[in-house]
C-alpha cells in the first residue's frame, strides 16, 4: 500500500468548476473534498462532486470507444480504427449531400472540457457545415434573442455581490448553480448579501430552497410570467419610480412600452397568475426602488411559452431601472483568463435577431441569436429533401433523453445514416449511435477556470463574480487497459485525417463587458499540440497569462481596478424597450386564454420542470453515493392536498398524461408546491423503446412534450414546462 498524497484540483462535473482537493493512493482516486485554500469558493463542494471517485471508477464507465455491430450489439473498437472509419463515411456522406448533411450538437458535458466545442464547433465550420447546435437552445435561448432585441450596455451589468436587490424568475440557483447568483457556493452569496441588506424577490410556483429565503415570493401559475413582469413594467412606469435620467439619456421606446403594459394592471395579472395583488405592487416597489440589483430569468421562465418575451420583459425591467455599470464605477470582474475588460458607459442599440442563417424545414425556423434551434433538429433529421441532416455528432448530450418529444428525438436518431456519440457510458443516445467515443474524465485531464469564465459570452449573470483564476493539471493515468481520448483530440484527428486545419477562435461576447480583442490562433495540425499547449491557444490574449494562473496551485484572485470610461461624444446609440415583435406578442398575452384554466377538465394539473439536487440531467444516476442520499429516479411531486383529493399516496404509481403522450411515474408529496402541479426533473428512464423499470429508473417527461405546442417563434424552444396534464392513478 502506497501512501495517500493531496493535490489541489478543479471539480469537473459541472460548470461551476469548484476547487478541490483530491486525495490519491497508488494513482487511485480516493477522495475529493472542498479547497479550503483557494480564494471565491470558501471550501465549498457539493454532493455530486464528492461523488467524483465512484464517478470515474464506476463500472459501467466506458473504457474503450465501442462500435455497432449489425446485429445491434456493440463491440469495442481502438480509437485510431473508429476515427478512421468515422473520417472515411462522413466524407463518403458529405461529398454525396453536401456539409450540412452533418450536424454536430454540444450538450452540457462540453462545457467542462473546453477544447471540445472549440475544436469541435471549429471542424464542423471547416468542414463547410453551417449545423452547429447545443442545448442552450433548449434551456434558456431567450436571452440571447432579448439582448440582442434589447442592445448592449458595454460596462455591463451589475454585480449581484454589490446589489441590493435581486429577483429571480423561475430558476433556483442555489440548488442549480447557475442564474445570477455565482456559481461558487450559491448559498454562503446568498446569505452574506441577504445579511447585508439585500431585498430577494422570487417568481416561481414552487417555494424552492431559493424562494424560501425571498422577502416576497410570488408563488404565481406556471406560463403566466409574462403577465406578472408587464404588470410591474406597468406600476413602475405609472408611478415614475424608474431611472428617468438614464432612460432620457440612453433608452428609446419607454412610450410604446407604456402603452402596452397599461391594459396589465395588477388586478388583471393578479387573475391570471393567482397571487394576491397588492404582492405584484409591492415587488415592482421594493423592485424598483432599490439602487443596484438584476431581475434574472432561469429554465421556468424559457420553458413556459413565451420564453423570448419573458427574457425581454426581464431586461426591461432592468433597463428602465438603470441596472448598469455607470462611468468611473469599476466592473466586478476585469476578466482573469479571459482578456481585459475595457468597459464603456455607452450603449450599442439593437442588433440583427432573427433570420441570420441556415433555414431549417420545419416551423419556418432559422438561425436566431441563439443559434440554430435544438428543437427543430429531430425535424430536420427526419426531413425527406435534400436539406436532410444525415449525419449527428452529439457530445457531451443526451438527445434520446433530453430533446424535447422523445419519440420524434429516437425516431430521428433511427434514421440518420452515422451517428457519433462522445459519452463515458452507454447512455440513451449511445445505445442509438454507430460509434460512442469513449473520453477521458475529470483528473485525468488538465483543466482550468477558463471554462467558468468563458460563459460569460451565453449570458454574463453565469459568469464569476470575481477575478479567479485556476489551472490544475492531470493527476491521474486513465484506468490499467483502457483506450481514452480527450474530447477535443477526437476532433483534432477528425480534421487530420479529413484534411482541414482548425483555429481556436473566442466566442465574442454579445451580453456582457466589452473585452479587448484577440486573434484565432492556428493550431498546429501537423504535430499535435498537448492538452496544456492548447490551453495556451485557448486563452491566448488574456488578461493574466496561463504562466501566471499556474504559479498558484490552489487558484488566486487576480484583482485589478478597472473603471467604466465616459461615453464616447459621439455615441448615440440606445437601448430599445419598445421592440415592436415583443410588444405584439405581449398584447397577444393578453388576448390569450390562461394556461391553467380551473374549466380545464381534460388535463386539470401542470406539468412544471425542476432539478434534483444528487444528479445533473441525465448524468450521476448511477452513482450508488448519490442515489443512497434521495434516490435515483424522478418522482413526480405534488401537493399534499392533492393528492388527497385524487385518493393518492406517497409510493403510489400514477400515469401522467399530456395531449401528446403518458408516462408512469411515482408521485411524491411536496407542500412547497402550489397546488395544481406536478413537477418532476428530466432526462430520467431508460433508453427509448427499451423495458425500464420506472420505479427504479424514474420516466421520460420529455414523451409529455410536443415540439409543435407553445414553440417560440424565433428559438424554437417548445413548452416544456406548464405542460396541461392529468394524473391517474396507475394499476400495475
Ligand atoms: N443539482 C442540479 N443542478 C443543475 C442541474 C441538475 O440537473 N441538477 N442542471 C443544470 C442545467 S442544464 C440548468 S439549465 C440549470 C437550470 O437552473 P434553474 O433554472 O435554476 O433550474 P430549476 O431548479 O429547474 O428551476 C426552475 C424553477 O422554475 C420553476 N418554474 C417552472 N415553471 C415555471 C414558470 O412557468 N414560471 C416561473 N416563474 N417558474 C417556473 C420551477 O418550479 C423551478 O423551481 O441547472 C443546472 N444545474
Ligand atoms: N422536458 C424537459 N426537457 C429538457 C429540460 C427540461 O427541464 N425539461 N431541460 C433542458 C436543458 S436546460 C438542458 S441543458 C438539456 C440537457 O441536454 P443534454 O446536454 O443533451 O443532456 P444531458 O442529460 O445533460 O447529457 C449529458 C451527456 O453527457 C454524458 N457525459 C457525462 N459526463 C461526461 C464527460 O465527462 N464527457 C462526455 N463527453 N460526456 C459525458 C452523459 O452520460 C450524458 O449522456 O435538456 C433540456 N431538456
Ligand atoms: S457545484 Fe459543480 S463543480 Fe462544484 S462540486 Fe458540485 S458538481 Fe462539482
Ligand atoms: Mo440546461
């Protein structure tokens, strides 16, 4: 027995990066625990990421890159002969239907791994395909489209550690690290800025751990947000509680804006979201009198129809209060990895959002400012012309879990002629590809904050809120026998063998500070570059160099006190609050019939999403340590009071039914839900078309939705949440 050695690390099992210490015997991991020396995160390691040493050891990890067989049966395959094979029909496919019969699509295991969609997205545009897809496009593509609506303030918005208001709606950062509050321990933020004086508001049906700490909770109707925000747009433009020197100087539209919020007086959004009325008043007060503070979207607010006005109406309420960056104030955080902040109290007015590229075949939907729509993606798999995507590079994703309709996602998964799965296991969609491409994970790999940092460009509340920087390099030797490759090797020698260089370029930032700018770097595809060097390329143009970052293994602090300069005298920009699309849509809302009507006998409950906290979408079910803590399926929640309406149980087996399909599912009393609902988590069951025991493996709310119900017109994004449902009790 060797001895045990410590080795200060970064937790790569989800964005939040948190550093670790790791604790190794005979090149065996044997422990992780919080970092108590590293500054920003105080120690902090949640129970999925203590969970890390059964993750890399559990044995149904993939240690050798698998290939189908004819008859349906998957036998390994060394990396070397899969890229050859892979590189080999891929151009046999693009030199008959043209690039974009490829379509690559980056899920949420590509975000702790940076040179993956890098390297990735890079060989697909190479390769002259025009179909890069993610799950951003499913989750919160909202943001994009309304900022880009909306205009860009280039200092920036302000910090939560310096705000002292906030409101969120319909996500729950605590328990999901991300929107708004950053993501280095959540609650211990929440808490110190609560302490100091910080007024939270939260709109959500459910009081989650979030709203259990909010001064005013609005515990609203799922699918009535936009109600809900155009009244208090309503109230703090009626009594002039906004920022009039800022909107006079900086704003265009408040007048169109007023008009269309009027008709949404309190009582009217009271009615519709069944919260007491003079609670929408006093958020829009507490709100807007406040000096500093965001209004932040989360999931809920994108997934229950109306996900771009939602989002819009949220910058609104942030624009007319003047929630920016002012001349002479510093920005929270200058960029560490990152290039330096040169923020400028200015605005840059509205930008192009819809319309922006490749049309797709189904819904009229294209190319918007969140991309081209993951929704919309099983269409054009499934599509009979010419345009038909026929070959899928899905990594770090779960599409046979997690994109919306299940059904359509495995019928399209069927037909495509390669599909490539980068995974650690054969998960849904693996069991559905051609080849799964087994990576290395976690210790194995360098890793560094660069991947935290970086999303700032999908939206700048998830990005760190103060200048830390941190590498850590490979600790541990993939397992005796194995044949592994990182993420973004796998598309190093795609291009290699299929003769196209690649480039790390950055993603500009749309949302967020304005940085100074930095060159592609070439990658050098002849001898290839080590993990560590393309980090290099990665960060070229930083604000501290990698050199640097290196020199403090436990991670550091990286200050440096920039300030928002004056605006150019030139500049004349604006923001826009009045965009004429958002505000016909919004008066639509008011014509619409509610979501949730009592009258509505067919499918009286709500189906609403939420997240558990011991898994991460479709990932971590399998791990024994999580699983002991809260289990490992899905458990459809509802209200104690309903359940004793319906004769339920807590254990009892229901079936769920939406008008496009059913699942079982086991039902759960939750009395921190309103009443009308059922809410569960996603990307649970078995593979599609595969016997899955439900109690055990939890169900498939994505079977619920329809890709056709409720669609944002320019993300594509269908409801997924305030789904219409029925629940029965299930005979087994
Ligand atoms: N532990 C854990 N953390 C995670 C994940 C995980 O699976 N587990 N997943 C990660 C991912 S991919 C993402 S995108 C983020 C998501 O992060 P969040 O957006 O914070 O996700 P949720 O916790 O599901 O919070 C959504 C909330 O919206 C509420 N809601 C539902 N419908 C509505 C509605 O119509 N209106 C309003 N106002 N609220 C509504 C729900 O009750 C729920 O509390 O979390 C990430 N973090
Ligand atoms: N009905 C419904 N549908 C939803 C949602 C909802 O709330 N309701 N939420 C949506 C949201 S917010 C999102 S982000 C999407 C998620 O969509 P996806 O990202 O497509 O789904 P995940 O389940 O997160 O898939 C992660 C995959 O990565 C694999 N994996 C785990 N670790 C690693 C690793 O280290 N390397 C590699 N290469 N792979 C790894 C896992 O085994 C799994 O197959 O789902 C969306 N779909
Ligand atoms: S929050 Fe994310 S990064 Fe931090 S310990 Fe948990 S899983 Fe790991
Ligand atoms: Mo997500």
């Amino acid at each position: 027995m060797g001895s045990t050695t410590q080795h200060p690390s970064l937790c790569r099992l989800c964005h939040a990066a948190c550093p670790v210490v790791v604790d190794i015997e005979d090149g065996v991991v044997l422990r992780v625990r919080g970092n108590r020396e590293s500054p920003a995160y105080h120690g902090y390691c949640c129970s999925r990421g203590q969970a890390a040493p059964e993750h890399i050891r559990n044995p149904d990890r993939l240690l050798h890159s698998m290939k189908r067989q004819p008859d349906g049966s998957y036998r390994p395959i060394a990396i070397d002969q899969a890229m050859d094979e892979i590189a080999g029909r891929l151009s046999a496919i693009i030199d008959e239907h043209g690039a974009n019969s490829l379509a690559a699509y980056f899920g949420t295991y590509s975000a702790p791994y940076p040179g993956a969609n890098i390297l990735g997205g890079g060989w697909v545009t190479m390769l002259g395909s025009q179909m890069i897809f993610s799950s951003g496009t499913i989750d919160q593509p909202g943001k994009d489209i309304a900022n880009a609506m909306l205009g860009r303030w280039r200092a920036g918005p302000h910090a939560f550690d310096e705000s002292d208001v906030w409101m969120t709606c319909g996500g729950n950062p605590i328990v999901t690290h991300v929107g708004g509050i950053p993501s280095p321990n959540p609650a211990r933020r929440l808490k110190q800025q609560l302490d100091a004086g910080m007024q939270l508001i939260v709109i959500d049906p459910r009081r989650c751990e979030t709203a259990a700490r909010a001064h005013i909770h609005l515990q609203a109707r799922p699918g009535e947000d936009a109600s809900l925000l155009a009244a208090m747009l309503h109230v703090i433009i009626e009594e002039g509680l906004y920022d009039r020197a800022f909107v006079d100087e900086y704003v265009e539209g408040l007048e169109r804006l007023r008009r269309e919020v009027e008709p949404f007086t309190t009582a009217f959004a009271a009615a519709r979201a069944d919260v007491p009325e003079p609670q929408i008043a006093e958020a829009a007060r507490v709100f807007a009198a406040a000096r500093r503070g965001l209004a932040v979207g989360g999931t809920g607010a994108n997934m229950s129809g109306h996900s771009t006005l939602v989002e819009y109406l949220l910058l609104c309420l942030n624009t007319i209060c003047g929630r920016f960056v002012r001349e002479g104030e510093s920005v929270a955080n200058p960029g560490v990895l990152q290039p330096r902040a040169i923020p400028r109290a200015q605005a840059v007015g509205p930008r192009p959002y819809e319309k922006l590229g490749v049309k797709l075949s189904a819904r009229g939907l294209e190319e918007s400012a969140c991309g081209l729509p993951t929704a919309a993606l099983a269409d054009q798999i499934l599509h009979p012309g010419p345009e038909r995507v026929r070959a899928l590079f899905s990594m770090g994703g779960n599409p046979a879990a997690a994109w919306p309709d299940q059904k359509r996602a495995a019928a399209a998964l069927e037909s495509l002629e390669l599909c490539v799965q980068v995974d650690i296991k054969m998960s849904a969609t693996a069991k559905m590809a051609d080849y799964v491409i087994a990576p290395k994970v976690s210790f194995e790999v360098p890793g560094f904050s660069y991947a935290l940092e970086s999303l700032e460009s999908f939206s700048v509340l998830w990005g760190m809120a103060e200048p830390f920087g941190m590498y850590a390099p490979a600790l541990v030797d993939p397992p005796a026998g194995s044949d592994l490759i990182e993420e973004w090797e796998f598309f190093y020698g795609l291009a290699q063998r299929m003769g196209v260089p690649l480039f790390t370029a950055r993603m500009p930032s749309l949302t967020a500070t304005d940085r100074e700018g930095a060159e592609p770097q070439a990658v050098d595809m002849k001898v290839k570059p080590t993990t560590e060097q393309l980090f290099e390329l990665l960060v070229h143009g930083s604000r501290i160099s990698l050199e640097e970052v290196k020199r403090h293994p436990n991670g550091a602090l990286f200050p440096e006190s920039i300030r928002a300069l004056p605006r150019e005298v030139a500049a004349a920009e604006r923001l826009c609050v009045g965009n004429a699309a958002m505000l016909a849509e919004l008066a639509e809302v008011f014509e619409e019939a509610p979501i949730a009507l009592a009258e509505n006998r067919e499918y009286p409950f709500q189906l609403v999403c939420r997240r558990q906290q011991n898994v991460y979408n479709s990932s971590l079910r399998d791990i024994e340590q999580l699983a002991r803590r809260n289990g490992n399926f899905n458990p459809a929640f509802m209200q104690p009071d309903d359940l004793r309406e319906l004769a339920l149980e807590a254990g009892d087996a229901v079936e769920i039914r939406s008008a496009h399909g059913s699942i079982p599912a086991v039902v759960e009393p939750d009395a921190t839900l309103r009443r009308g609902l059922v809410s569960m988590a996603h990307a649970f069951g078995g593979a599609p078309g595969e016997k899955s025991d439900f109690r055990q493996e939890g169900s498939n709310t994505s079977v619920l939705v329809s890709v056709e119900d409720g669609y944002d017109r320019i993300s594509g994004i269908p409801r997924m949440s305030a789904i219409p449902v029925n629940v029965r009790l299930l005979l087994e």
